[in-house]
C-alpha cells in the first residue's frame, strides 16, 4: 500500500515538473480510486480545518467581548450617583471602543434632548442632523448609526434584531432603555483609527448600553431616596422646632410675660421680696429659654457638620463643681451627689459643651426621676487609663430594655413615656458634642431602678477634633 501512495504522489508531482506538463497519466486502474479518495480526505480535512478556525476565532471574540462588558459593568457598580456613573459610561466607552467622542443625552425638564455628559469633540449643538437622530432613537427605542457615503453623511435604520444592518458606521446611536421607559441615548463618534465599527463593536454598545439602563434606573432611585429621606428628615425637624416653639418656647415665654405684667401694674405694691420672686422668675426662664435656643443652634451645627471644639486644659474638679451649682438652682427637689476621684490630671476639651453635656444629661435625670430622689454626678480615671469617665446616675424609671443605643437618636423619644414633652434632640446633642471631642457616650441600666448615663473624655483629642462632626 505504500509503494501505491509513493506511485501516486510521483506521478502527481510529474503533472507540474515532468515533460509533457499537465499531463496526469494513471498506470493502473486501482489508482484512479486511491486518487479519489486522496482529494475527499483533503476535502474534508480543509473544510474541518476551517471551520475549527473559525469557532476558535469566535469563542475568542466572544471572550473578548465577555471580558469588555464585565469591565463596564463592574466600573457601573462602583459608582453610585448619578454624574458619576455618566461620566464612568462615557470613559469606559471611549476607551473600549477606541472611539474620539460620546456623550450621554438625556431629556430635561422641558423633555428635550440634551447632553448630559460627554467626553471628546461633539458636533455643534445646532447641528440639527444629529439631533433628528437622537430623538429618532429616543422615540422607536432603536440603535442607529450615521455612516459615510462618497462624502455625506447617511442615516441608517435600525432594525428589530436590534443589530445595525450598514456595514459602515462612523458613528453609532443606541438607546439606554429599560423595560419600563428609554432614560437616554449614548452617541459613540469616529473610530480613532478610522476604521468602522464592526458587528461585534456594535453588539458589544448594545449589550452595554442595556447594563447601563439597569444602573442609571438605580443610581436615580437612589437619588429619590436620599432626597425623600432628606425631605423626610427636614419634616421631622420642622415638627421638632414647631413642638419646641408650641411648649418648650411658649412655656417660659408666657412665664416671662406674667412677671412682667404683673410688675407693670401700678395698681399692685409689691414687697421686695414678692419683687425679687417675680425677677428671680424672669430669670430662670431666660436661662431656660436661652439653653433652648442654644439647642437648637447646636443640633443645627451637629447635623451640618461644622461643629468643633475650642480645646483648652481644664481641671474636672472645678468643671464638676460649677456644674453642679448651676443644676441645684435648676432642679431643687433632688438632691444633686458629687463624687470626684482625687489626682485627676486636667484634660483638653471645651469647658462651655462639656458643660452643656452635662447640664442636660442632669436635667434629662430629674426630669424623668421622682421628687426627692438623689442624683449623682460623679468623675472618675478610665480602666485603660485612656481618659476620664463621667457618669450621671439617677434612680428615674430607666431606660426600656433594647432602646439604650436608641435614645442616642435626634428626635427620638421613649414610647414608655407618653407624657413626655421634650423634643427628643437634648442626648443627640450630647453625641454629637462628646463624639466631636473623640470621645463616646452611652446609657446603662442601674440596678434597683434608674439609668447611668456615661460619658468618656479622651486624653488626647487632638487627632480626632482636627475634623467636624459628621
């Protein structure tokens, strides 16, 4: 058999190389078999061959287009607002399409067209050829392109498969569209190095721009949420301010008015001692008015962030004792405890908000105490020796089981307490004030009944006051 084939392959190469040329003489009549199964193995092996070519030169093209589309969408998911991923989508494609140009167009408020965010030279905002096509695309949720014929320029229809049918395009427009409504449309001009765009540069956009359908759809329900939640929270603030202005405010201000008139009338001798009540009064509830106003001033610096302490060395010691001759005058049916370890080192913080803090956490105390309870203000080292703890103590009807990280909250008042009247912003004030100094501040159940409130003030501040509170 294999002096057959060598026969075989001699007297093929005589048709080329031996006189008389193109001459195939067989020898035998069995050759003419084997020559006929030698050209359909040949076939076949070719057509094999080719094929083989093909399908790995598409599942490389494929790998490729997978790998470009993961790339996009992963840059899609790490942005979250609405001009960033905008601008990422138009990076992104520039880059992986090697295009000179893109740009985003979306509705305005009138519903027009317009360009949102764009990347390279674009055509003049007048140019009315292009701005027919992007409607057009906007309107029948179909890609199109503007192809090059001798010179000018020529519109071409997208079609249903949703595949452009030119074979040339030298710039291409898809809608961003989901299922429910077209959010825009994404231009992609020339190809940098002049060539067109292939059908897998299409299909490659069109996948894409349904990717950036999805997240745009979320980066804009996004938005809405944080500007519900925004209006949310300002709703909230403005109940906050009108049920302080309806008692908080009006309390003392109705008080001050009494004495006042009452003071006025020339008909009425007072003594010197119902005088001094009466001033005595008016003065009381200015500072009790005054310490509301500063409340609300401070909640206004806590939420925009702008809040930062003067730091100067101060002792605890007299801190403790000021604070507590401020509070018996406010608070005379308890009786106020002070407690301060000996040796304490002075510490940097701001003596005017540490003492607010501590103002209000003993007015929070007596206020939710019964009569003729004590209360202890007390200061001592920390066990890690990292600052000194304060704590106020009180034997008032606690905090329910489950709400001591709660109570923190701005607005936020004890459901278990229905006659409340406070406005739910004095302990976010003290989080923000003692977080602010890089210290912390947290509620414990006391055993027997009651809550202790404590307060961390850190030795070193310094690293943590440089920023505002967030």
């Amino acid at each position: 058999m294999g002096r057959r084939w060598l026969r075989f392959f001699c007297s093929t190469c005589s048709l080329f190389f031996i006189l008389p040329y193109f001459t195939l003489t067989v020898a035998a009549s069995d050759h003419v078999l084997v020559l006929v199964v030698f050209l359909g193995v040949a076939t076949l092996t070719s057509q094999l061959v080719y094929r083989v070519r093909i399908r790995t030169f598409e599942a490389l093209n494929r790998g490729r287009q997978m790998e470009t589309l993961n790339e996009l969408s992963h840059a899609l998911l790490s942005d979250v607002t609405l001009e960033e991923m905008l601008g990422t989508i138009c990076d992104r494609l520039t880059r992986v399409l090697r295009a000179d140009s893109c740009a985003i167009l979306m509705p305005d408020r009138d519903d027009v067209l317009t360009v949102r965010e764009a990347r390279g030279p674009q055509p003049d905002s007048g140019d009315r050829n292009h701005r027919a096509i992007a409607e057009w695309v906007f309107e029948h949720r179909q890609p199109t392109g503007l192809g090059q014929q001798r010179g000018h320029p020529k519109f071409l229809h997208g079609v249903t498969t949703q595949i452009l049918t030119a074979p040339a395009h030298s710039t291409l427009y898809v809608p961003i569209a989901t299922l429910g409504r077209v959010i825009g449309v994404a231009r992609v001009g020339h190809v940098a190095d002049g060539r067109s765009y292939s059908a897998d540069d299409q299909q490659v956009l069109l996948t894409f721009a349904n990717h950036a359908a999805l997240a745009l759809e979320r980066a804009r329900l996004t938005d809405e949420a944080t500007h519900i939640a925004v209006l949310a929270r300002s709703d909230e603030l403005k109940s906050a301010l009108l049920s302080a202005v309806s008692h908080d405010l009006r309390t003392p201000l109705a008080s001050i008015k009494a004495s006042v008139t009452g003071l006025l009338q020339e008909d009425i001798v007072w003594s010197r001692a119902d005088e001094r009540d009466l001033l005595m009064a008016i003065d009381e509830e200015t500072d009790r008015l005054t310490r509301i106003v500063s409340n609300l001033l401070d909640l206004t610096r806590i939420e925009a962030g702008v809040l930062k302490p003067q730091l100067e060395w101060n002792d605890i010691a007299e801190l403790l004792d000021d604070v507590a001759t401020r509070a018996r005058a406010s608070m005379p049916q308890h009786e106020l405890v002070v407690d301060v370890q000996d040796d304490l080192p002075a510490i940097r913080f701001d003596y005017v908000e540490i003492a607010q803090v501590l103002v209000n956490l003993l007015e929070n105390a007596a206020r939710y105490s019964p009569p003729g309870t004590t209360i202890e203000l007390a200061a001592r080292g920390s066990i890690k020796e990292v600052g000194i703890e304060l704590s106020i103590a009180d034997r008032g009807i606690g905090i329910p089981l489950g709400e001591e990280t709660r109570v923190f909250n701005t607005f936020y008042r004890i459901a278990a307490r229905p006659n409340d009247i406070g406005t739910g912003i004095g302990l976010s004030i003290c989080q923000g004030i003692v977080r602010a100094h890089g210290g912390e501040i947290w509620v414990e159940r006391r055993e027997g009944g009651g809550s202790i409130f404590r307060v961390l003030l850190p030795r070193e501040p310094l690293a943590i006051t440089e920023r505002a509170v967030a």
